[in-house]
C-alpha cells in the first residue's frame, strides 16, 4: 500500500510540473516578463521563460549525457533508499518522494526536450537563478532530509547499546532477580527441621556389643 501512495504522489507532482512546462512553453516562450506574485508595490515574482542546458544555476550547461545519466543514478539510489530505509524512518518516504519527483520531472526535459529544462519563476528580491516546479520540490526534499537527520536521528550510541543488551544470554533472567533490598532477614528464615531422637532401647545392644569387643 505504502508503495502505490509513494508512486501515485510522484506520478502527480511529476505531472503537475510537465503540465505547468506545457503552459509556459505556449504562453510565456513568445511573450516577455510578467509579474506573478505582487504585495503591495513590490513584485515578490515574476514569470518569465528561461530554457536551461545546465543544471542548477546553469552548472555543467552542454553536458547532456553527464545530466541525463547522473539524475537517473540518483534517482535509482532514491528508489533504494526508500525501499532499505523507509520502514525505520518515516520521514525518508515524503522527503525522497519529492525528490524523485523532481528530478524526473527535469530528467523528462533532457530527454525530450533537446536537453534543455524550462524554467519560468523568477524571484525579485534578490539576484537568483530563475527555476521551476521541480526545482521547489527537490529544494524541500533536500530541506526534509536535513531535519530528518539532525532532529529525528539524534539517538545516542548508548541506548543502540542498550538495545543489543537484551539478546545477551541471562539478561531477562538477571533483571527478573529481586534486589538485595528485597532480600528476606536473616531471622525471618525458617529453621531446619529437628532430627527425630533414637529410642534408647535400640541404642543399648549397640553399646553392650561395643564394650563386649573392648573387653575380648
């Protein structure tokens, strides 16, 4: 079940990125800078076509083959990761969910569209590299990963030792024992059974044979 969820969330946000390239191929390629995001008087963002050869900030731009075949291997490595680390940490499923989303939604531009990926957001408040739909979910993947292992991995090498205590041979039997202040007192022990008296008359013969011998 866990693995449809995880396909059916890739397969969407994968769709929703190739959807939105497809809308900005037909409505921003021919047409110049427009604003998007507005508050007030500032423009916090604008839309403008960009078609990209690189990588993150145009890194690597021309090489093709290294950017098709290095994003499968990482996506591959996602795949694996998923499946060996999925089950012991819960956040491992969102954060590389997203990230293998992204990048497949990138890796399909390579591939199919001339080894270029469309880029068309362009943050104004600083000077940045414009970017796209499947930048923003490898970026918060990246993000989840950083918080899963500073703040959901902090479990001291001590208490994993601990946990391995319990297969030692005698460790439950040994926490089982009362301890010593729970011991019973001294006086409190019962006494030892008193051994019955010998019948005097059983004893005589034995002494008369005793002084019998003695004498002989």
């Amino acid at each position: 079940m866990t693995a449809i969820i995880i396909t059916a969330a890739i397969v969407l946000l994968t769709g929703i990125d190739q959807w939105i390239k497809v809308w900005a191929i037909r409505n921003l390629q021919e047409a110049g800078p427009r604003s998007f995001l507005k508050i007030g008087s500032f423009d916090w963002m604008h839309l403008r076509y960009v078609e990209n050869s690189g990588a993150a900030f145009s890194m690597l731009s021309g090489s093709r083959l290294f950017l098709i075949v290095f994003p499968i291997i990482l996506l591959l490595l996602s795949c694996y990761l998923m499946l060996r680390l999925g089950r012991k940490h819960r956040w491992v499923y969102p954060a590389l969910t997203l990230i293998t989303a992204g990048g497949l939604g990138n890796l399909i531009d390579r591939i199919f569209r001339g080894g270029k990926v469309v880029d068309y957001l362009d943050f104004q408040l600083m000077r940045f590299a414009v970017f796209n739909f499947a930048d923003i979910c490898v970026t918060l993947g990246v993000m989840l990963t950083i918080i899963g292992i500073l703040f959901f991995e902090k479990e001291l090498p001590e208490a994993k030792k601990l946990k391995t205590a319990d297969r030692v041979p005698y460790a439950r039997l040994a926490a089982e024992l009362p301890e010593a202040g729970e011991l019973p007192e001294a006086g409190v022990l019962p006494e030892a059974d008193e051994l019955p008296d010998a019948p005097a008359a059983e004893l005589l013969p034995a002494a008369e044979e005793e002084q019998t011998d003695a004498g002989e």
